[in-house]
C-alpha cells in the first residue's frame, strides 16, 4: 500500500505509457523536484502488457512526416504541437538510451515498430528500471478520489489519506479494458476544475453484424477490401485482414474502420451502417468480371462449386451458391446472364448490416476525452495552473499501428517538461 499524508513536488496520476514517461521526464528536467507516481493498480503498465498482441507496437515511422494528420478529436492541432516538441526520432532514442533496441516491422507496409525481443515485459522491465534509478517514488495500490487546489494540491486517496503536491500531472486513461483498471475516473478529476469532456466512445474495435457468411466462416481470417456507407453513402474503406465472429465482425480492416463506425452509431445515433465486402481487392468490378468469364472459358465442365472452393474460403462456397439459389452441381458454362450477375455482385460487393460495436472490454483506444482546446502546447491546462494533462484521457485518437502509444510516449514526455 502506497505511503500517504506526503508532500511531492510534482505527483502523476497514472501508472501506464503516458504516465511512467511523465514521471522520467519531470525527473530528467526538474531533478531538483521529489516526483510521486500514483498508480491504483498493485503494479504498473497493465494495459502496455497487452499492447501489439503482447508485442508492445512502440511507435510508427509514419509519424515522421505530419503526425497530426492521423489523428482525430478536439486535440487533432494539439497533438501536432506536442510531436513537434517531441516526435519519432526522440521517441526512438528515449527507448535506445534504455537499452531497447527497435526495429521496422518486415511483413507488410504499415511501418510499424517493435523491440526487437517482440516482448512488451522488455519495454515495461526497462521502464520500471529507470523509474527506481531515477528516484520516482512509486505510491502503488493508491486509488485516487478526489483532487482539490487551494494554494497548492491536495490529492483524496481512497483509504481516506491525501497527499499534498505543487503540481499534478494526470494520466489516467480512458475507458478501455476496464478490467485491467480504466474506469474513467480522470475524466471526473477534470471536470472537478472545470474542464468539458467530449462523451467517450469505442474505437479500434469489432462490430456486431450478423450475417450467413460470418455464420458459416466463424474464426476464419481472410484479406479484404471493406466499403462503408452511412445511410447509403460511402465514407471510407479499408483492405486489410477480416476476421468472421459468432456476433459479426473483425480484424485489422473493422478496426480501422470502427471509429467512423463507432462515431455513427454511439455518437450520432445512426441506424443505416453497411460494411460492403469485396473478396478480391485487388481487382477492381470491372477486373474481376473478366477474370470470372475468363475463367469460365478455360473451364467450363468445371463445376461452380469446385471453383468457389478453389478461389475463395472453403465454406464460403456453400454460403454463395445457397444465398443465390443455385444448384450445387451447375457446371460454370450452364451459368446464366443474372446468375453470373448475382455471383459477381456477391463476390465484390456483399453487403453486411452493422448493428452495434463492441463494448469497452473489447476496444483497443477510448475517443473522445477532456476537450482538446481546452489544453496548452505545453498540455498545462488553460483553467489551472499547474494541472497537466497526457494520454489517452485527452481527447485525441489515431489508428492502429502504435500511433495511439506514440502519443502516449510523446505527450508522456512532453507534460513532464512542466512548461
């Protein structure tokens, strides 16, 4: 239990990325000051253990170039402010001066970059290390209640000790994986002070879209060109990895696609989202229309289901040729003009109903949070002097592909200068 009724300098509240690295950088700029880290949790970075699949995506080399432009939220110019005082390249050796060694992911395009170990325990251990060599005083299994601010702060603990600090950096998450201890707590410590908070809503999460072909192609993964359309106009699209659930659907493609989706639904009460599959995205309609006759062409004894389960998921095969209504012993040339219509418009554009997204239990990144405008380039806030913000309670969200822990590391750092 952590030690109360204490006097810091500065104390963070909030023991994940953005707070471990406000605490180092109050320590490594002010080390004249005595620094506390509050966390309520008996340890620190629960939620950093499961990020990347357990593999830590520390950062993205996207973010070299224009940071802003991959984030959203109220604090969409802040975060841009923020990079430029602390952006990739420091990211990258703040963790090499660790020890850390990085490195570009291989597969793929998405630039992402992980420890070489693959191991988030290699991140958090480095971390944890340099927050006992460099004399942050840890206040473990310390819930906070209440903050109030006379001269100076006065922070309420849930065992009914406070501790005293000048300054308060709060760092306490958003809303996901409430299990691991994101309760939303920081956002009624801010509107203590006055500050408005944007209603926090899921993101980079899956959806709830029943439909025959997630029925039928439970667990399966397949790469995917997805359309979305509200209320029957196309906003945005992905390609990328699809996984079919029991209650819809998921992968890679649905989360970079769900804070639009999450918007729609939980924000604007939306009601007409469809996700618009496409099983060869990298043929546009019209190529893949003359791949299908081609195909038709060179085979045609060849019988339509032999050739579904040759070209697309196995069980798919049978999903298609029951939906359209067709005999499972046609040949490809007995195939008529609606039939062959009908196959091309199921294969390229089949059509799925979002209903709902996720819960918090489920969702990588909270958006929404303490209104963005309401917050300095230096992340002090406007309504309190020596009240800091950092992290995912600050209403600004980016994609999957470390863009979310970049900012955490980045704003971390960038509210621990104390400017």
């Amino acid at each position: 239990m952590a030690m109360v009724n204490q006097r810091f300098d500065v104390v963070v509240i909030g023991g994940g990325a953005a707070g471990m690295l406000a605490a180092l950088s109050a320590r490594q700029n002010h080390p004249e000051m005595r620094v506390a880290l509050i966390e309520k949790n008996n340890s620190l970075g629960r939620k950093l253990l499961i990020s990347g699949a357990g593999r830590c995506n520390l950062t993205n080399v996207q973010l070299q170039h224009e940071p802003s432009k991959f984030y959203e939220g109220t604090g969409k110019q802040l975060a841009q402010k923020v990079f430029s005082q602390f952006g990739y390249n420091n990211i990258i050796n703040f963790f090499n001066d660790l020890g850390v060694r990085l490195a570009p992911e291989k597969k793929g395009d998405q630039q992402k970059v992980f420890p070489v170990t693959q191991q988030t325990k290699t991140v958090l251990h480095a971390l944890e290390s340099e927050l006992k060599q460099s004399g942050v005083e840890l206040l473990l299994g310390a819930e906070v209640m209440k903050i109030r601010k006379n001269k100076i702060f006065q922070v309420d603990l849930k065992d009914g000790g406070f501790i005293e600090a000048s300054k308060i950096i709060l760092t306490t998450g958003g809303k996901t994986y409430p299990a691991l201890g994101s309760d939303g707590i920081g956002y009624n410590l801010a509107k203590g002070f006055g500050h408005e908070i944007v209603t926090p809503i899921v993101s980079a999460v899956p959806v709830e879209a029943k439909n025959a072909i997630s029925q039928a192609l439970q667990g399966v993964k397949v790469e995917l060109g997805v359309n979305l359309c509200i209320d029957k106009k196309k906003t945005i699209s992905a390609i990328g990895d699809v996984i079919f659930t029991k209650y819809g659907l998921s992968g890679s493609a649905i989360l970079e696609l769900s804070r639009t989706i999450s918007c729609a639904l939980n924000r604007n009460k939306k009601n007409d989202l469809v996700l618009a599959i496409n099983f060869f995205p990298e043929m546009s309609r019209e190529q893949s229309s003359s791949w299908l006759k081609q195909t038709i062409q060179r085979n045609p004894q060849k019988k339509l289901i032999d050739f579904l389960r040759a070209a697309l998921p196995y069980n798919l095969a049978s999903v298609i040729l029951k939906t359209l209504k067709i005999d499972d012993r046609i040949k490809l040339e007995q195939l008529n003009t609606t039939q062959l219509k009908e196959l091309l418009e199921f294969i390229t554009n089949y059509e799925i109903k979002v209903t709902a997204t996720r819960g918090w239990n489920e969702a990588e990144f909270t958006a929404g949070g303490i209104d963005g405008s309401e917050i300095k380039n230096t992340l002090e806030s406007k309504k309190i002097s020596g009240l800091y913000f950092a992290g995912e309670i600050i209403d600004i969200d980016g994609p999957i592909g470390g863009f979310n822990l970049s900012w955490a590391w980045s704003s971390g750092y960038v509210a621990g200068q104390l400017g």
